[in-house]
C-alpha cells in the first residue's frame, strides 16, 4: 500500500475473533452459568484451529498487552474474583490455563487494500480496570504485497454486566 490505495487491486480483509461474546438465547450451548445466573458465550474455534505455535505466539501477544497495561495503569484487571470466573476461564479453554492475560475478547484482522475509518469502539467494558484495550499494529510484506496486521485485546461490557448480576445473586 505505501499508504496509498491501489484502485487497480481487490480490498481484502479477514477477521479471526475468540473469547466472550454475547449471552445467547437457550437454544445456543455456548452459555454458561454463575451463581444460577446466565453468563456471555465463549467461542474458541477459532483459535483453536490455529496451528500451535501460532497458538502460542497469540499467547505471547496477549501477555505482554496484559503487561503494558499494567505497566501504564495500575487499577487494570484487579477483580479477582471476576479474572478468576471469566478471563482465567477463556484461558483454560484456550488450552492456556497458566496465562497471564486477563482480556476477554481478542480479533485479529488481516487486511490489504484498505482505509480504516475514523470510528470508536463500544465493546470494552466501562467498569474501573476493564476501560482499556492493548492493540498491536504492523505491516508485514508477503510476496511483495503489504498486509496489516492489528490484534485488538480487550475486556467486554457484555461480562461485566453478566458478572456484576451474578455477583448479585451470589449466595
């Protein structure tokens, strides 16, 4: 792209998400409950179709966006008790269970070809610790064609509500 879009060449994007989504109604088996209460999805196909090392490279990734933002703000990620029921769950399912990333939602986007607009992010969570999102941006060349490549990490409004009823209801 050399920053310039090519009117000549196909745009092409693709997206690969995992992690918590939405709470889904019952004919969905990819809820789950706390406290007798309904918790958000969690879909890890994706990820887990991904060949190991790049498993583990995400992994990686992932770890170290935790650690930037704690090494920027340190309230991030200071609920145990909903890093133990929610992010250190995605983890076990992820086939992680040691990780020390505490995001909830990850996507990684591949794209060629395409203007990223202006726009704002409504997916991460608003509660005090779970505000922020780590994003990794580069371009990688293959064959002679550039690619961006952004891995966004964040933690979802969706587990926050469904965690802060749970915790409600919690005998």
């Amino acid at each position: 792209m050399q920053g310039k879009i090519d009117d000549t060449k196909a745009a092409y994007n693709i997206r690969c998400r995992f992690g918590f989504g939405r709470i889904q109604p019952d004919i969905r088996d990819s809820n789950w409950t706390l406290w007798d209460q309904k918790m958000p999805g969690i879909n890890v196909s994706a990820f887990l179709k991904m060949p190991k090392s790049l498993q583990s490279q995400l992994i990686t990734v992932m770890e170290l966006g935790n650690d930037f933002l704690k090494k920027h703000y340190s309230n991030v990620f200071t609920d145990e008790l909903r890093n133990a029921h929610c992010s250190i769950r995605l983890n076990k399912e992820l086939g992680y269970p040691q990780s020390r990333s505490r995001f909830e939602y990850i996507e990684v986007s591949l794209s060629r070809n395409t203007v990223l607009k202006k726009h704002i992010d409504h997916k991460n969570d608003h509660r005090v610790g779970y505000n922020h999102c780590a994003v990794y941006s580069f371009f990688e060349t293959i064959d002679d064609i550039e690619f961006r490549v952004a891995i966004i990490m964040t933690s979802r409004c969706t587990v926050g509500c469904a965690f802060q009823k749970a915790l409600l209801s919690r005998p």
